[in-house]
C-alpha cells in the first residue's frame, strides 16, 4: 500500500479463462467480500476461410485448408500470431474421434490466419468428422464433416478383393448376369470351389465399382443442377468472369502448391512460423505485393512479365538476397544453408534457378510521384500520337494500375522511395495498356517501351511481338469494387461448386478405368469357367465309354489326377 492508500499489483493478477467466459474479481477482508466486480472476456471465434468440399475419394490429400480467428465484428484477430521467440504460441491441431489423424502436430498462425497445406484423409470410405482447434485455447475450434468416398487404389491387385459369403448372388442386377446359362453356370460350379471363388471376387469387385460409379455420377447431376440454379441468378457477364474474385489467399495457395519453387518454400516457411533471420527483410513475392482492378488486365500483366518474375522473390538490399542461398568451397550451392534448408526442413525442394530483387539495388524512376494521390502513381505523360491527339482505347500506363495495399504501401527504401518507383517501375517501365489489340497496334507509333491490350495482345520494344495464346496461372489478385456482397457471395459459392465437380469428375475417371478392367478380368475368369463346364460335359459323355480311363475324364475337366 503506498502512501495515498493505493495498491499496485504490478500485473500480478492474470485471466486464466478462455475467451467469451465470465470472469469475476473480489477482494476480501477477513471472511468478508469488501469489493466484487464481473467481467466477460473478449468473445473470438476459429472458423473456415477457405472452402471444403462435401465429397472426398479415401485416401486422397485435403490440401490449403484455412483457418482464421475472428472477434466480435468479424474481422481477424492478428494477435494470434506465433513467436517462439517472444514465448507466444498459437498453433492448431487437428484431431479425430473416429479416424486416426496425427493429433501431435501443431500448425502455426501467422496475423490470425492458419494454413494447413496438405491433410491426408483415411482410406476408409464413410463420413469423416474432426476437429480443429487452437492448441491453448480449446474453446476456439470449428467441426467439419466430409463424406469419403471409396476408390479401390489402381496399383492394388484385383484378384485380393474378398468376397463376403462366396455367392455370385451379389450381382444380380449387373449386366454381366443376365444370361440365361448363369442358373447352369451357378449349378455346376461346385465342381471346382477355386475357380468359384476366384470368379465371385471378380464378380463382387465389378459390383462395388458400377455403385461406386453410379454413386458419383448422381453426386456429379447433383452440384450441376445446384450450379445451374446459381448461375441463373446471376448476370452472364459475371458467370463468365468467376476469376474476378481470386483473392490474395487463393493466389498464395496456388503459389505454395508449386513445390519445388523459392516462393513457394518461401511462402510456407512464413505460414508455420520456420523464420530465417533475414526473413524480417524480404518483401514478399512479387504476385502478392499490388492488386488490379479486373481479371483481364491481371492476366495479360501476368502473361507479359511471365511466371519467373511473377514468383520473384523480393528482398530490400543485396545483401538480404545473397544470404538466400550459400555455397560451398567448389562454387556448388550449398543446400544445408539458406533458403535450400529451409525448403528440405519443409519436405520441399528448390530446382532450378530463381529470380530475386534486391531494392535498394534498383534505379528509381525520377519524375516524380502524385504526392495528393494514396497510391503515389508515377507522373507519366500521356501518349500522342503523330496528329496530336491521345490514342484511342488508352487506359494507362501499367506501372499505375497496379494497386499497393497495407503495408506494401508505405515501404520506403533508405533513399525514400516506394515500391512502385522501385519494383514495378522496374518491371514494367512505360508499358501501355490498351482495350483492344486493334487500338494497340494503330498506336505503335507513340509506343516505345511496350503495350499490352485486355484482349491479349502483346508488343514488347525494339520490335518484339509476342503471339500466341497462353492461360497464366499465377497472377495479380484482383480487387472489385462494382459487384455487391450478394453477388460475391453467390460467385463464391459457384466457384466452391466447380471444386467439387472437378473432384467428382476425377472420381468418375479413375471408377470407369477400374471398372474397365475389371469387367475385362470378369470376362476373362468367365470364360475360363464356360470352358471349364464344357469340359465337364465331355467328361460325363466319356465316363459312359468303356474305352476312356479315370486319368483322360480327369484331363479334360482340367483339374489336377
């Protein structure tokens, strides 16, 4: 008690409850409560950020599941950050009642979010239910239910199927029983119980493949009709442009699902929490630093600058890219240091070369920047063609319409310049952006660095034509701002939907070619069998002549003496 009758307790007093519990403080004299005061802890929630399909084949991979912890007005709590270093430790675990799941490991949160990249599932089919949870605070978890399908692995030898009860009754309504010789088939078979059995095995294998088969395709009729009814909602412009929503998230998936990449062991090691000690001055990868404005301008932008600048990684100084990669005394890069160790503690590897951009290295644009615009674009001067005029379809230069959002948007280098002065100024210099490749090329001559058209036409300088069509997968996200959240939210769910059906549709394919074969091997094992009573007959005729022996009647039925 200091001298004003006031005590201080120095932070000694901590909340052990979860979040959303009520809490409650007293203060005691003696036996009697002189002070007591209820409180309710901040409310947080764990939930999905990325979509989960309802349908999985047994024993494939659930990849880039995405967790995120949300307060109380839905936006995501970056404090669930983990940092060994500074003792706090957030991490998930997944964990099931019914299937066996590695329970003992820990996925790290990173600013609130959390990835798993790759889950694997049981082989059994069923429904699968587990459980996601923070590994400290158990009250944040989220359930999620997935029906496994079952899908025979193609390696597997179809001749160890096990039939239940040895009967071919089981396949009664398959095609393969609509002869009229089965009953006699059937009635004979006791003559040899191997070749019955091997025959019921078959048999009961092209049973569960045409239900496996017939199943999927009712799941397959089933999310087409759902699509169908959500794109009757909408408008057919955005039907037709689902892409527009590709976000930063989907984009750092696609980025992280290239394996054998710098960016994508970057990305990763940045996820679970594997910091290097220069990873404090590495920018980012270059797809993710800006945003456009639509999922065409995104896509040329990307097709121009082509992937290896596109997963560039981005580091602030030369020396910062250097300590990426180490070598040994004979000039070999040296994969126990640097960014290759980091991919092999990943189970990643890095093949081939890649590109990295040191800042502090690059020449900065110099004509100055709109200092009362937030984006800081470059003062550039609009194009004119011979007659004076501005060109027709010009909407910009490049280098300006690409968006800079939080924090990206405020790193300076030590000269005090931003990364669009530096970084993009760099890759795409004074590229112009037209509508059309027709109003591209009737510009040419008031294009000296380059232009690209939203239709996908590509003029390089000093001459260069790109022709051709190519489908880039790794672009800009693209951030819209003319579509209302009902719309987004319904895009959303169709983009979910053709998740799901290529899923289907991969389970349809790998059905059919094992139900091929095994109607092949069905066939085969039948006729073998035919052969077989055909051969019993003849035995029968001959057993009735006195001139054929015990040891010929045993030949021809084609059993061992």
């Amino acid at each position: 008690v200091d001298n004003l009758g006031r005590i201080d307790l120095g932070g000694l007093l901590k909340v052990t409850a979860g979040y959303g519990k009520q809490v409650s403080l007293s203060i005691l004299h003696g036996d009697k409560v002189t002070f007591k005061q209820a409180f309710q802890t901040e409310k947080r929630e764990l939930r999905i950020s990325s979509s989960i399909p309802e349908h999985c084949l047994a024993g494939s991979t659930l990849e880039n599941i995405s967790f995120e912890v949300i307060d109380s007005k839905g936006d995501v709590d970056g404090t669930f950050h983990d940092d060994e270093k500074c003792g706090r430790f957030h991490t998930l675990v997944v964990k099931s009642e019914s299937h066996q799941i590695d329970d003992s490991i820990r996925y790290a949160f990173k600013h609130g979010c959390c990835n798993i990249a790759s889950l694997p599932l049981p082989q059994i089919e069923g429904p699968l239910c587990f459980k996601a949870f923070h590994s400290r605070y158990t009250e944040l978890h989220c359930d999620v239910e997935i029906s496994l399908v079952h899908a025979p692995n193609v390696d597997t030898d179809e001749n160890e199927v096990q039939s239940s009860d040895g009967k071919l009754m089981l396949l009664q309504n398959s095609p393969f029983f609509k002869n009229d010789n089965v009953g006699n088939l059937l009635a004979l078979v006791k003559y040899d119980e191997g070749l019955k059995s091997e025959l019921c095995k078959h048999g009961e294998r092209v049973g569960k493949l045409e239900n496996c088969l017939k199943t999927l395709n009712c799941w397959k009729t089933d999310i087409e009709l759902y699509m169908s009814e959500l794109q009757d909602s909408l408008e057919p412009d955005l039907v037709n442009d689902l892409d527009c929503l590709s976000t930063k998230e989907e984009i750092t998936k696609l980025i992280e699902g290239r394996g054998h990449s710098a960016a994508s062991t970057l990305l990763c090691s940045i996820a679970q929490g594997h910091w290097m000690d220069v990873m404090q001055d590495v920018v980012g990868v270059v797809a993710l630093l800006g945003t456009v404005g639509s999922i065409k301008l995104s896509r040329i932008l990307a097709e121009y600058l082509g992937e290896d600048q596109m997963v560039a990684v981005v580091c602030k100084s030369y020396e910062v890219a250097r300590a990426l990669e180490q070598y040994d005394h004979n000039g070999e890069v040296d994969s126990r240091l640097g960014l290759h160790a980091e991919a092999t503690a990943l189970s990643k590897s890095i093949s081939g070369r890649f590109l990295v951009v040191c800042l502090e290295d690059i020449r900065p644009y110099l004509g100055g920047v709109e200092v009362n615009d937030p984006q800081r674009k470059l003062i550039l001067p609009a194009p004119r063609l011979l007659s004076g005029n501005y060109p027709p379809g010009f909407i910009g230069y490049a280098v300006n319409l690409v968006n800079l959002e939080h924090p990206h948007i405020d790193y300076r280098t030590e000269s005090g310049h931003g990364l669009r002065e530096t970084l993009f100024y760099r890759l795409f210099s004074k590229v112009q952006v037209y509508e059309t490749r027709e109003e591209m090329e009737n510009a040419r001559n008031c294009i000296t660095h380059g232009a690209v058209s939203l239709d996908g036409g590509i003029l390089r300088k000093n001459g260069i034509i790109s022709l051709g069509f190519r489908n880039p997968k790794i672009y800009f996200p693209v951030q819209i701002t003319n579509v209302s959240p009902e719309r987004k939210k319904i895009m959303e769910q169709i983009k979910e939907k053709q998740l799901e059906l290529r899923t289907t549709l991969q389970g349809i394919n790998v059905a059919s070619e094992k139900l091929d074969r095994a109607r092949h091997k069905f066939n085969r094992k039948q006729k073998q069998f035919q052969k077989y009573l055909d051969n019993i007959d003849d035995a029968i005729n001959d057993t009735v002549t006195p001139s054929t022996t015990p040891s010929q009647c045993t030949q021809r039925l084609g059993t061992p003496p």
